[in-house]
C-alpha cells in the first residue's frame, strides 16, 4: 500500500487511457503527459500501460509501507525522498517507511510516478484511469485526498535485477534534451518577435473548417501567441488571443472529436481539447493539434503561452516516429543496465 499524506491540487490515478469506447459516449481519458508515465513505467520494470500517479502542481507526499521501486517522471517538482534529494527520470529504490515529497512544479504543470507492480484499482472499462467528469475509475472516481491508501500491484516477475528494490538508482535522458523534440518552424513576420520566444512551439494540422474562418483569422491563428488561461482543466485547455471570426455563422450539426481537436466557441477563443474531451462537439474545428505534441501541450502552465505551427501528415507521422524511436532507445538503455549488473 501507499499511503496519501499530503494528496495536493490535483492527483489521481491514471494510465495511458480508456480505448475503444468513445464511440458510446466515454472518453479515452488517461495521463495527459502519456510519454512520461509510459517511460516511468518503463524503467521500474512495468508494462508501458500501468497505472501510475499523475501530479499537477502539487505539493504531494506519498509514504511506501513496503520497500519497492519508484521513479518520477515528466516536470521537476523538487523531489525528495525521506529530505535527501532525488532526480526525476531516475529508477529509485525505496525502503519501507520511506516518503517522498513532490514540492510543486518549478516549469510546467504535471509529474508522474510510477511504481513497480502499478497502481492497483479496479479496472474499469479496460482501465484504470480516473474519469473525474463521470466520476468513475481511479479511487472511487475522483482526485486523491489526504488520508488515502493506494493499493500496489504484484512486480512482474520476468523482469531482471536491475528492479528490486536493492539494487541502485540509475536514470535515463528525459526527452526535453533530445533533439527529436525541437521544432522546425518558419520565420514569423521577418523574424521572431521577442514575446514570442517564452511560447511552446505545437504541430498542427487544418481542421476541417480551416477554409470557414476569415483570412485574418486564419493568419492570427498561426501568427498569434495563445495563453491557456486558468479556466482550463484535463477535459479541454481555453487559450485566449485574437477573435477568431468566421465567414460563415451557420450552425454545425455534432460530429466527432477527439483529443487535439481545437475547436472554436462563438467568442472566437479556441478550445484545445484533452485526454478527457467529450466524444461529440458542433464547434467549427479550425486544426488538430498532433498525437506527437500532446504530451508538450499537457505541460503547459496555466497563464503560459503557446503557438500553433503548421504541419503535414508526413511531418506529423515522422515525429510520432522519432517519439518511438526514443522509447526504443530507453529500453536499449535499460538492457545495457541490466547487462551490466548482472555481470
């Protein structure tokens, strides 16, 4: 068991999401950083898809009844265990009695830890994912609290030494320091304008009602830098920036939507939408934010900035590829460990 003694802001149980059902209604759901539970499951000996504890903002305090190994992924929180501190993308071992201590963010907005054996809930749908708008999944459907009491799965037994929790702590290049995160994007207006230069560059390809908006829309929705305001949350992030104004005021019947999907509300304020987006929508969707981004945008601070730069399919595809092609390399990594302390 883990016990919550300081939950924070907002922490649940998440995993890498609710799949196969949004066609009844159900959103997919799951950590919004998907690469960093994926990668922290990864090096404490999971499966990619376990369930792991998702941080925003914090302070958070969690205390381990067992020895056990964790890691901590995403965002710096400043971290320590038992006040000695500890790195983020590090495979910890941790002592019974141990706890550690996530203080709050210091850039960006979320961490995750994951556990050896998992988080341990009941499955729901498939997952075990919190659903905080349905209020299903995680513990009871909901945010954690102070006081609660986390069950942790078995550890996979197949795995090989370099996870018990004797053995020492060893980390992995978090993707902020790889190149296959940079972003190639044009020239802006001549050259870049210094209040551009704080915002998170994020791939998008047109939506389907790109061509409906006003040309000044369209150049302000590359050219404009969008803050998420607070007014945000898991289910869609709100940027504010110019109006975005259409050419046609024709209501749209419901259609699909997906995570990504960047619709446009009468006021012409777009909307992002995130893991926990609904399944339908009739905003005109002016773009789509790419799969490979999503996890850049999740991190994100409330009141930060972002822009929008124009894609294609095969840009999209190719940088999914390298995401891959970094995962692939952890676990090369990881093998290399595993080699070496065995010898």
């Amino acid at each position: 068991m883990i016990d919550v003694i300081r939950a924070g802001l907002l922490t649940s149980v998440q995993d890498l999401g609710r799949h196969g059902y949004r066609h009844l209604g159900v959103s997919s759901g799951g950590a919004l950083d998907a690469l960093s539970l994926e990668i922290g499951n990864r090096i404490v000996g999971n499966k990619p898809d376990a369930a792991g504890i998702e941080v925003t903002f914090g302070p958070t305090v969690l205390r381990f009844k067992h020895a056990t190994r964790v890691a901590i992924t995403g965002v710096d929180f400043g971290a320590t265990l038992d006040d000695r501190p500890v790195y983020s993308w590090w495979s910890l071992p941790v002592r019974a009695g141990q706890e550690l201590t996530l203080r709050a963010a210091k850039r960006g907005m979320r961490c995750y830890v994951a556990i050896a054996g998992g988080i341990d809930v009941l499955p729901m749908l498939g997952s075990r994912s919190t659903d905080l708008g349905s209020g299903f999944g995680g513990l009871g459907g909901r945010a954690l609290r102070d006081g609660d009491r986390l069950p942790v799965g078995v550890p996979q037994p197949h795995k090989g030494i370099a996870f018990s929790a004797e053995e020492p702590a060893f980390g992995v290049k978090a993707p902020v320091w790889c190149k296959f995160v940079l972003v190639d994007e044009p020239v802006r207006r001549g050259r870049h304008a210094p209040t551009l230069a704080w915002a998170v560059p994020i791939r998008v390809r047109r939506g389907p009602e790109y061509a409906s908006f006003t040309d000044e829309a369209q150049r302000a929705f590359w050219d404009q830098e969008w803050t998420i305001t607070p007014n945000s949350n898991r289910m869609g992030f709100r940027l504010a920036g110019a109006t975005l104004e259409r050419r046609e005021k024709h209501d749209l019947l419901s259609h699909a939507v997906l995570p990504g999907t960047i619709q446009v509300p009468p006021n012409g304020q777009p909307i992002v939408l995130m893991g926990d987006a609904q399944s339908t929508g009739g905003y005109p969707k002016i773009g789509a934010v790419i799969k490979a981004d999503l996890w850049k945008l999740a991190q994100v601070r409330l009141n930060g900035g972002v822009r929008f730069v124009e894609t294609s399919v095969e840009e999209a595809r190719h940088a999914l590829a390298e995401e891959r092609q970094y995962v692939a390399q952890v676990e090369t990594a990881i093998a290399m460990h595993e080699e070496r302390i065995g010898r």
